[in-house]
C-alpha cells in the first residue's frame, strides 16, 4: 500500500518526503487481529533513517472498512514546500 501512495505522489511531483500527515486504519477483529508491527515494518521502511520529516501519524483499529476485503486503509496529506 506505501508502494501504490508513493507512486501517486510521485506522479504529482512529490514524494513520501512531502507527506506530513498519516491516518492508518488497520481492521481489528477475531478473526483478523490489527497487526501493528507489520504496519511499523512497512513504515519503516519508507520513513526510517534516511527520511529527515516523519510525518504526524494516527493509528486506528476498526472493525472492517468499506471493502470487506481491505485489512488496511491509509490517508496520507501532503504539501511541497515553495521554496
């Protein structure tokens, strides 16, 4: 999912750098637990050492989205600096 937002930034002109807000819905229920640490594992991945702007972020679990098939949903806000 980080891959699909990184590329739609990019095709926008900007890149997971620019990104300064991320709200994360991650389904939680007994049949599928939220699994918080493979969500760290991709975040990390995109926004660990080399990138110097962690964006704000909210982490929520939820009882299904509006695709039943959907484990995951993220909203991400992003603005380019004028500079």
């Amino acid at each position: 999912m980080l891959n699909r937002i990184k590329g739609i930034l990019e095709g926008l002109g900007l890149g997971m750098g620019d990104v300064i807000k991320m709200q994360v819905f991650l389904v939680h229920s007994p049949n599928a637990p939220m699994d918080f640490k493979a969500f760290m594992e991709g975040y990390t991945q995109f926004f660990g050492g080399s990138q110097p702007n962690l964006p704000a972020r909210s982490v929520v679990g939820v009882a299904s989205l509006a695709n039943p098939g959907f484990l995951v949903e993220i909203e991400v806000v992003a603005a380019k600096d004028a500079k």
